[in-house]
C-alpha cells in the first residue's frame, strides 16, 4: 500500500538517538551510528521523532509500505523492555563456558558488545541435552543462541540477519538435532548469512538422538 511514513538522510543525521528516544513504538534504532527505520510496520506515519532531530534529518514521505500493525508494535516493545530489565540486573557468573545471557534467539539483543569478533553458535535446544559434553565442545570460546523452531513461535531468519549484519562475526558454527524439526535452525541461520552478504565461514553439525556426533 502507499502510504505516509518518515524518510532518514542518513547524511544529515549525527547520530544523537533523540529521534529513537522519542519514537513510541520503537521504530527507530541506531545502527552503526545513525538512526534507521527497522521496520515499515512499526511506523505510524504520526511523525514524533521529527521534532525531536536537531539536524532535521527526518522528513515524511509518500511510498510503498507495510500497513502499521499496532500488535507487532506491541511484542516488539514488550520484548525491548524485557531485554533492557535483563541488561540492567546483576551481571551473571558463569561457572561453566557460557560467555553471555540471555541466550535465547527471541530474547538476545541485535546489536551487543560481545557480539565484536565473536565465534557465534546458533544451537537447538536439545543438542546440550542430547550430547553430553557440549559446553567443552561447542560453547568454549563462542558467543551462544538457541532456540527450537518448533516451539518457538516465527522464524528466526529475522532476527539472526540482523545480528550478522549489525556485528562483526568471525565464525557461525550450527548445532543441530539430526530430526527433522531441527531443519528450521538450520536454514534459517543458513538464510541469514545469505541474506547479511558477508562471507563468513561456517559449519553444521548434527547431533544424533542417542547423544553421537553424526558424520
């Protein structure tokens, strides 16, 4: 649909973030040290954040866009607050070799200092349940996402291309059970670094139901 909604030059934007403090629905998100607009949906087209930029790098613009979807809107702010309470508690240790929390693909931010040059693991849940000695084996030295997909609700495409995009990932290894359902992971971490553009090396590894490494 065409439809009205706000336009950032890039150029003339100093990367203040008063227009992602004054979007309401979470529109905005600074990247790389400029505002973006992360998702057409998640805009109203009411124009809060125009005010709020001292360099008028937002303006409005008529174009093709996602229709507004106050209930994605809704999830996604719930979400950001869940991550942001998360960040604000006491800092975890950690006894075994897990480097980072949250570790769920649906709770973990886009954007994290220890996603710099990081080993990234993406992993199903049940990989560390099924195969006994995957701390030592496959979350040493790595940065660790999980999730089911089939479970969890959506996919995890999204989200996953835009931690490759937004951060420099050195290696992505891939954890997966060797049933079906666990496929989901896979292509969508496979889909992810496709769709980030960057070349990345990277390696699956499946896990059998009675706890072997398959071949």
């Amino acid at each position: 649909m065409i439809r009205k909604i706000i336009h950032i030059n890039e150029e003339k934007c100093n990367g203040c973030g008063a227009c992602a403090a004054a979007c309401h629905e979470g529109a905005i998100a600074m990247i790389d040290g400029k505002a973006r607009l992360i998702r057409d949906d998640y805009c109203d087209g009411l124009g809060d954040c125009l005010p709020a930029c001292p360099t008028n790098a937002i303006s409005f613009e008529e174009r093709e866009a996602l229709a507004y979807d106050e209930e994605a809107v809704q999830k996604h702010l719930k979400m950001k607050k869940m991550i942001a309470e998360m960040q604000e508690s006491k800092p975890v240790e950690f006894t075994g070799h897990l480097r980072q929390w949250p570790v769920q693909i649906k709770l973990v931010p886009t954007n994290a200092p220890y996603f710099e040059n990081a080993n990234l693991l993406i992993a199903a849940d049940c990989t560390a349940f099924a195969y006994g000695d995957f701390h030592n084996r496959f979350i040493k030295n790595h940065i660790t996402l999980i999730g089911c997909p089939k479970l969890d609700e959506g996919d995890y495409t999204e989200k996953l291309t835009e931690i490759i995009s937004q951060n420099n990932i050195k290696s992505l290894t891939i954890v997966r059970m060797e049933v079906p359902c666990c496929g989901g992971i896979e292509r969508a971490a496979k889909e992810a670094l496709k769709a980030s553009g960057k070349f990345i090396p990277w390696h699956v590894t499946t896990i059998g139901v009675n706890g072997n490494i398959k071949e």
